[in-house]
C-alpha cells in the first residue's frame, strides 16, 4: 500500500462546465447495495466517484455530467467557428495561419 505522502497533491481543483468542483457529496449505504453498486460501476467500465457524480447531474440538470461537458465543448467549438468566420484567422505565428484569403 503506497504511502499517504507519497501521493500527488494537485494545486487546483477540476473545473467543469459549471465551475469548479470542489463540493463534496456523502452518503452512506448498506454492505450489500455498496457492492451492487461497485458491480454496477465495473460493468460499466467506471468508478464509484463518475457514476455518482453523472446521478447527481442528472437528477438536478436532467443531463449527465459528460453530456453538459460535452455540450460545453461542442458551444466553445461553434463559439470559435463563429468569430473565426466574422474575424478571419486569429492564429499566431505559429500556427501558420498568414491571415490572407485564399
């Protein structure tokens, strides 16, 4: 078992399409349920923590919590696609975009 100093401390927190996450949500269960759960989660090919997290955003927001992800990223992707259009390239140097229409 690795040593509880030996784990990495991470400075920020994750952030998700509604901001931060850093609100802990307990409950407690019985013995038998908990292991249908963690069955549950196995199947499913994910851990206790994404499948709670994905019940508590869906019972609230009626969406999963990957979908409003998703959704967030596909709004910034159009969002991007938009001002790319009315702007023209906003690349860098860099990015080989000169600007210029071909």
């Amino acid at each position: 078992m690795p040593n509880r100093n030996d784990v990495p401390h991470f400075a920020r927190g994750i952030s998700g399409p509604l901001g931060k996450l850093d609100r802990d949500l307990k409950t407690k269960v019985d013995e038998y349920t908990d292991a249908l759960f963690r069955q549950h989660c196995a199947m499913r090919g994910t851990d206790v923590a994404t499948m709670l997290r994905n019940f508590v955003y869906a019972s609230v927001h009626q969406k999963t919590y990957r979908q409003m992800v998703l959704e967030k990223l596909n709004h910034e992707a159009q969002y991007e696609d938009a001002l790319h259009k009315l702007i023209g390239p906003f690349g860098g140097p860099e990015s080989g975009e000169t600007g210029e229409v071909a």
